[in-house]
C-alpha cells in the first residue's frame, strides 16, 4: 500500500515516550519529516537520535510545557507548517470522580482540549494551502466506554472527541481530515501506574493484576505501542483521506460498544 506520506512534516506531542515516541518513528520510516513537541529536552534529544533518517529527511523538536498556554502559542506561531499533528498528552491522574477537585479538571482540560485547539488552529491555514491535512487525536477507550477510576480522565476525553467531531466536519472540504485513535491496554508507563494502583486497592501483585487486565481483552495480551502508532500512521495516509471524524478503538477488542 501506497501511504503517500514521503516529504510531509508532522508534529508528533508527547513524543518521548509509550504512544507518542513509537508514533514518531513509524512515521519517520515512511519519510516524514518529524519534529517531536514535549518538554523535557534531554528525553527529546534521545528519540531525535533514533529517528530513522532516509538522508532527505529534517527531524528536530519543540520544548514545550502543555500546563502553559502562553508558551504553546508563542512557540508554534512560528513553527506551524505541518502536513500532519498529531495531537497526544499524557492522561489525567486516577481516581474516583467524586474526590475529584475543579482544579483538577480544569488543568486537564488546558492541557488537552485548549492545547489541541491551540495547535490546530495554528496549524490549518499552512494544511488548507497544501490542501492536505490530518489531525490525529490520541484518546482513550472511555471515549466509549467510561474506566472505573479515572473520573477525570474519562470526562476530558470524550470533551476531545467531541471537539474533535465538530472540527472534522468543518475541515473536510480543505482535504483535511481529523480522527481519533483510542488505545486499550497498551504496554507503557501510564499502564504500569494504573496496575500498580489496581494491584495496590486489591491487595494483590502487580503480576497477578496484570493478568487480570490482560484477561478483560479477547486477544489475551496488552498491545504494543508500535500497533497503536502503525493506525496513527495509516490514518495519516493518502489512502485514509476519506476517513474523517472517527473513534477507532486499538484495544484487541476490549470494547464492547460499538
């Protein structure tokens, strides 16, 4: 298959690590030119070494702290001419919905929903010229189906995906498409935390709750995070230019809505 993805240029958030670093160096195989955003400067200079490099490509990468709008803006006001964003933060912490504070909902809220319209907005009169353009939104199962214990988490998201919906319709006409990608149980440090929290309530091993999540998924594993980028990577594409507006869970089936 033909991904038509050679010589675009893609702002991959959260690109130093899980999701957002495995979606950066699947999309530099396919000779994009990738700049990572995320704000610790030395785990960036990490993954800009191991980005794969065809001798055409220019990788580099933004210092950015998602919690300062101010910062965001001034910074991608001036590096803003790319094909491909693909928009991905680190999850709100856990917990019941009811301990909750507004604070807490309100700094989620800054940092997915405003950053992302930040971003977009910057980025969309350079895709409107190119007529070419995707915004890719790393969300969450609970977009579908709320998570016990992430209250938080589980009402920011489906605000994105929302945003995201009405966003879609507006951008189609420009050749400009805009998804989500929901991920299950996948195999990265938010993971362990949430086991970690999990195991520690029920008063068993991580090992054994471990087990226990990978059992809740038909395919009877967690997924990699190299197989949740390769549908961030198709979604980019030329041949998914007419897919826009979408929730595509990669849970190994785990969701059981449709």
């Amino acid at each position: 298959m033909e991904l038509g993805l050679q010589n675009k240029n893609a702002l991959v958030c959260g690109s130093t690590q899980g999701i957002g670093r495995a979606t950066a160096i699947s999309l530099a195989k396919e000779g994009v030119n990738i700049t990572l955003m995320a704000r610790n400067e030395k785990a960036l200079q990490e993954v800009l070494n191991d980005l794969p490099q065809n001798g055409n490509q220019h990788h580099g990468y933004l210092v950015a702290d998602f919690s300062d709008l101010d910062q965001i803006k001034n910074i991608i006001s001036t590096n803003n001419s790319f094909h491909i964003l693909i928009n991905n933060t680190g999850g709100p912490k856990s917990g019941a919905i009811i301990d909750a504070s507004v604070e807490e909902f309100s700094a989620a809220f800054q940092m997915h929903v405003l950053v992302n319209q930040i971003l977009s907005q910057a980025v969309v009169p350079f895709m409107k010229k190119e007529c070419f353009g995707r915004i890719i939104n790393i969300i969450s199962t609970s977009v579908k189906e709320p998570i016990p214990g992430l209250g938080v988490s589980n009402t920011i998201r489906n605000a994105v995906a929302n945003w995201s919906k009405t966003m879609a319709a507006e951008l189609a006409e420009f050749g400009i498409t805009m998804n989500n990608v929901l991920p299950g149980f996948t195999d990265t440090a938010r993971l362990d935390q949430i086991i970690k929290i999990k195991a520690t309530a029920a008063n068993t091993s991580v090992e054994k709750m471990s087990e226990i999540m990978k059992n809740y998924v038909p395919a009877k594993r967690f997924a990699k995070p190299e197989e949740t980028a390769a549908a961030v990577v198709f979604l980019a594409s030329n041949s998914a230019s007419y897919i826009t507006g979408v929730n595509l869970p990669v849970d190994g089936g785990r969701t059981k809505s449709l």
